[in-house]
C-alpha cells in the first residue's frame, strides 16, 4: 500500500541570506567572538534555516542570496544545501529594497510568499509550515515579532505592499511596529505570529541554542565552553 502523502500548502517559502563572510556577518558577535568564529555562527544558522526550509512542505523554497560563497564559512557545506533551493540574487541598494524585489520575484509563481531569514535557526518545520498553511487560509499578512523589536517572519498574500518596505527603517526596535503600520496602509489585516528571538548578539546566541538543536546549538556550546575556560 502506498503511503499518503498530503499535497504541498499552495505557498512560496522565502530566506534572505548572505553569505557568512568573516567580518561582514555578525559582526555584534564580535567581541566575545573573533570575526572567524561569528561568520561559523551565521553559517550553522544559515544551515539549520535551510534544513527547517527543506522539510516545510510548501510549493516553492526560494533563497535570495548575496555575496560570495566561495569567501565564506562552511562554505562547501551551505553550497550544497543551497542545491535544494531555488536561488535567485537579492537586487537593491538598501536592505529595505532588496526585500521588496525579493518578494517581488518570489511572487512569480502567483502564490502567497512567506519570508523569513537566517537569524532564527530554533524554528523548526513545523512551525513554518503552520504559518505558510495561515497565510493561504486567512488571506492576512503575517507578522513574527522578534525580542529586539524587528520581526523575524513577513507573510504576504500578494507583493504590492512589499514596496513599502523601502520606506521601513530597519535594524531598529520600532521595525516591527512600523513594519505594521506599513501593512496596514496598504489595506491589509494583519495578524501576529509567534513571538521569537533572534540572533544579533551572543546573549541572544546563548538564548536561542537554549531552545534549538542542530548544528547552531551544537556550535554556541562549544563557543560558550572555550569561553569559560578561557575566563
């Protein structure tokens, strides 16, 4: 007898990477961490982001991507994750601006986008997958607030209002509320998903392993201890 399989929830599931450059990527991190070690963290996180991406049983997974992987850490590691993918280049001088082309070009496929980054590696697939089947039932935006007051997921039924992004100032602990205000202005209800924390500093670091498994808490702990020892 085969066995059933449920058919894939009709959304686009988005990242928007880097590549974990030494000295480009997490560079609060830095101190305690040395700019080598910050860009391992950024690249175990990329890699539990794209695992937890891999097993959401959506239509599409779509990565926008920039920067050179060859440069970066783990760098074999994350380009054969990234075969799984459908990588496209982010475009856009400003953060701001290449989330709205982002969901611009994830929205090719006339399905609602679900966007999320790197920066949260403790959400598994269960919970994506929960957030892309709300976001094609309700027809709202979806919002994920994150602790430092930014958001770590943006779900959109369709990409007009993603223009307004370009507006939001971003990194900033009004990002999510004004995030909101932007939604809204376009006409759309919006309602809140779980709330999580992010990775900005190692404190947050420290925090997220605590509620994640996988190459990311593997990594912090073996940080944390060398740090220890080294007190």
């Amino acid at each position: 007898m085969k066995s059933f399989r449920p058919s894939p929830v009709a959304a686009t599931l988005l990242v928007l990477a880097k590549a974990p450059i030494a000295g480009l990527a997490k560079t609060r991190l830095t101190p305690p961490l040395s700019p080598h070690e910050a860009a391992q963290v950024a690249a175990v996180s990329l890699l539990d982001t794209l695992e937890s991406m891999s097993r959401s049983p959506v239509a599409h997974h779509i990565v926008a991507f920039t920067g050179e992987l060859a440069e970066a850490e783990c760098a074999d590691e994350v380009a054969r994750a990234l075969t799984d993918f459908e990588v496209i280049a982010q475009r856009g001088a400003s953060f701001g601006e290449r989330l709205a082309n982002a969901h611009a070009d994830a929205a090719r496929y006339g399905l609602p986008v679900l966007q999320i980054g790197m920066d949260t590696p403790q959400i598994g697939p269960e919970v994506l997958t929960w957030a892309a089947r709300e976001l094609v039932l309700r027809g709202d935006a979806l919002l994920g607030p994150a602790d430092d007051g930014g958001w770590w997921a943006l779900g959109l039924p369709a990409p007009q209002a993603a223009r307004t992004l370009v507006d939001v100032p971003m990194s900033t602990d009004r990002t999510g509320e004004l995030t909101r205000d932007a939604m809204q202005c376009c006409d759309l209800r919006v309602r809140a998903l779980p709330h999580y924390n992010d990775v900005d500093t190692f404190a947050d670091a420290l925090q997220v392993a605590r509620a994640s498994g996988g190459r990311f808490a593997h990594l912090i702990q073996q940080l944390h201890n060398a740090l220890l020892a080294h007190r």
